[in-house]
C-alpha cells in the first residue's frame, strides 16, 4: 500500500543517499549527484515552508521508497512562462529511490495517487503540467499510464536537454486508466 508523508529533517540522510545514487543522479540530480549540505541548504527552506515546493516521501507499507514533491507552476515563473499556462495548474517531480521498488509498475499507481490525495486536493488547482526529460523513458511511460497526454517536446534554457510537456487534468484523473 501506498502512502504520502511530509518530508522532515530526519529524512535527509536517506534523501541525500538516494540523490548520489547513480538511477536518480541520471535524470534528477545531476552527474555530481549532491554533497549532504547541498540537500540540507536545497530541502530544508521546503520542510519549514520558505520555499513553495512542498515535499513528501514515498512509502510502500510506511517504509520510505522514494521523493514526490508538487508546487505551483504561478510560483516559478522564470521557468513557467516557457510554458504558457493559463489555469492554476500544479507541477510535480518525483523518483523511487530504492532499487527494488523499480520495473515493478508503482509509478502511475502512485502518481495517480498522489494527485489525487495531494495535488487535486487544493480545487483551486485545474490541472497538473510535468516536464520530464525527452530521454527519461521509464517516467515518460509511467506518467502516460498515469493518464498524462504529451503536449509538446522543446528546449528549456534550465535544461540539459528536450523535455516533454504533459499535461493532467482534473477531470481526467477520474477517468479510468
């Protein structure tokens, strides 16, 4: 079973070891991964709600798996305007960070989840807009079977390379899979 739980100061050790492993250094936290107090300084305005990313953990069984955060896209609008949003509309960013957890079809199930425990739960938000990269094929999988529709690829000048711009809203997430 599937559980979302508030990121907390405890949980940056296990945050900071999955950031240098080498799955998650490929598409979320850069070849270099991440020194301790590269977390500490990027995780912890969000714990204490100085940064407007809210944080949680993926559980399975209240073990922690992996990192889901959401936000406003109206909250980053440097990077936002590329996209032309014109509802309230959320952003999400998330991986599993424990291996085992990884082929085994968790991830539209939680994405699923998640917007509809967490994101759709403010209904001030209409829709949700994720921008993976072009070439991170498992989250592009995952987040079609999680009922996301591909509206665009194109260059970010925040990103390394394409990304793809998907869209999920509201009234689809009720939609049967």
């Amino acid at each position: 079973m599937l559980q979302f739980r508030i990121l907390q100061e405890q949980d940056l050790p296990l945050l900071h070891d999955w950031l240098n492993r080498q799955h998650i250094k490929q598409t979320f936290s850069g070849p270099l991964g991440m020194t301790y107090e590269n977390v500490r300084q990027k995780y912890i305005p969000r714990i204490l709600g100085e940064d407007p990313a809210r944080p949680y953990l993926i559980c399975a069984d209240e073990v922690p798996i992996g990192y889901i955060q959401t936000y406003l896209w109206r909250d980053y609008p440097a990077y936002s305007s590329e996209l032309q949003l014109e509802q309230v509309t959320a952003g999400l960013d998330l991986f599993i960070g424990e291996e085992a957890y990884l082929g085994r079809g968790l991830g539209a199930e939680l994405i699923r989840s998640f917007a509809l425990q967490v994101i759709f739960a403010d209904r001030e938000v209409e829709s949700c807009v994720i921008t993976p990269l072009i070439s991170n094929r498992r989250a592009l999988r995952a987040y079609s079977k999680a009922g996301f529709r591909q509206l665009a690829t194109m260059h970010h000048p925040e990103e390394p390379e394409q990304i793809a711009v998907m869209k999920l809203d509201r009234h689809d997430l009720l939609a049967p899979m």
